[in-house]
C-alpha cells in the first residue's frame, strides 16, 4: 500500500514551478487560486484537489502520476518532444 507524501510532492510542484520560470501569483493566476493556497501546496500543508491537480498537470507539461508520486511516464509522444526539443535547440544554435 502506498501512503501520499504532500510534502514530497508539493516539492515537485514548486521545482516545476521555477524550472517554468513562474511566481506563485502567476501560477495562482492560471489555476485559479490564491498564492498563499499556492504556498501551502509547495510545502506539503495542503494537497491540490483532483481538478487542481489536472491544471498544475496541464500547466508544466507532466503527468498527475508524476507530481502524486514523482513517475515519469515513459511514453512515444514525450520521447518525441524531447527529441524535437533538442533538434530546435540546435537550430536556434546555429
């Protein structure tokens, strides 16, 4: 059985927070919420509901396994994205 740890995962959200480069105000913007609400889900006080959940998932591009239990999902389509993300890099490169 596997027990949720809202810290670990609040963790997770805000890395993918600053790896987007967003404020909490921004975020909170986007998904509808109050920063301080923000706030307490980064530091594990506060689980997101289902439908914040799916919003943070749609928001940083990441799986809702990923953020409860820090899964990455192995799939065609992401292995795909990341390979044109690194074509598109070499391309601004050149």
């Amino acid at each position: 059985m596997m027990i949720y740890d809202m810290e670990a995962s609040g963790k997770r959200l805000k890395a993918l927070r600053k790896q987007a480069e967003k404020t909490q105000e921004q975020v909170a913007e986007t998904v509808g919420l109050e920063p301080g609400t923000i706030s307490r889900i980064e530091r594990g006080i506060k689980g997101p509901s289902i439908e914040t959940l799916l919003l943070f998932s749609d928001v940083y591009r990441v799986s809702t396994d990923y953020i409860l239990k820090g899964n990455e999902i192995k799939s065609e389509s992401n292995a795909l994205l990341k390979d044109l993300e690194a074509v598109l890099q070499k391309y601004k490169s050149m």
